[in-house]
C-alpha cells in the first residue's frame, strides 16, 4: 500500500480509468492520487510558425481535457505541468514524494527500441515503485 500514488496521463491514450482504478487499489486509506498530465511545449521550427496565442489556447485545451477526463473521480487531484514527459514525471514525483507511479504504456515500437519509451524512462530513473499497464492490443 502506497501514501502517495502519482498517474501520468497521456490524454490521448485511453489507460486512464485503469491506471486510476489500479492506483486507488494501491492506496492507503489516508492516501492520495495525484493524475499528472505533462504538457510538451512545441520545439525547434515549429515554434517559429506559431504564436503565444496559439500556444496558450492548446495549454488551456489540455486543462480542460484533464479536467474533463477527471470529472466524477473521487480522491483524485489534477496536475498539469509543462515540460519532457519522463523527465518531467520523475521530476515530479521525486519533488511530490511520490512512492508509486501507475502507468500505461503502448506496445513499443521499433524506434522505441531504438530512443526508448515515456515508460521505459520512468522505470530506470523513477525514485519509487513504478507499475506499468500494458495496451492488449
């Protein structure tokens, strides 16, 4: 049983409900859950084609989403941070005193192979327990 379980969202992924579903399984009863969504900000060339107002619009869309995606969940707090996905986590994880990550993770392709996945980053470099879902497909 976990004090502190941290939820990295990828609000384009459908592995919410179960990583959340698992993280409440984890928790102690005086725990809490922290749904962490890390937004990328745009880089290098693409960010010579878009201004602050485009770039604000998507930041506050991704509130929303993760506000949205958190609606009816209980004992949940939503975080959005901008940054590297798995630096990011790890970061915040070891900044929050996180003891357990839940996390979903994709079938790795071949260039996962070859850079590595979000998942595969925050289990080497992670300062706490990291439970990772796996896609069935």
């Amino acid at each position: 049983m976990y004090d502190h379980v941290l939820v990295p969202l990828a609000l384009d992924h459908g592995f919410s409900n179960t990583a959340l579903a698992l993280a409440a399984k984890l928790l102690n009863p005086d725990g809490r859950i922290t749904a962490l969504h890390v937004y990328e900000m745009p880089t290098g060339t693409a960010n010579a084609y878009l201004d602050a107002g485009m770039v604000d619009k998507a930041y506050a869309d991704a509130d929303a989403k993760l506000v949205a995606r958190l609606k009816g969940t209980a004992n949940v707090t939503g975080v959005l941070v901008k940054g590297h996905s798995g630096r990011t986590i790890i970061d915040y994880a070891t900044d929050n005193g996180a003891d357990c990550i839940v996390m979903g993770s994709h079938k790795p392709g071949l260039i996962d192979y070859l850079l590595g996945s979000t998942a595969a980053r925050v289990v080497r470099h992670a300062p706490c327990a990291v439970h990772v879902l796996r896609d069935a497909t």
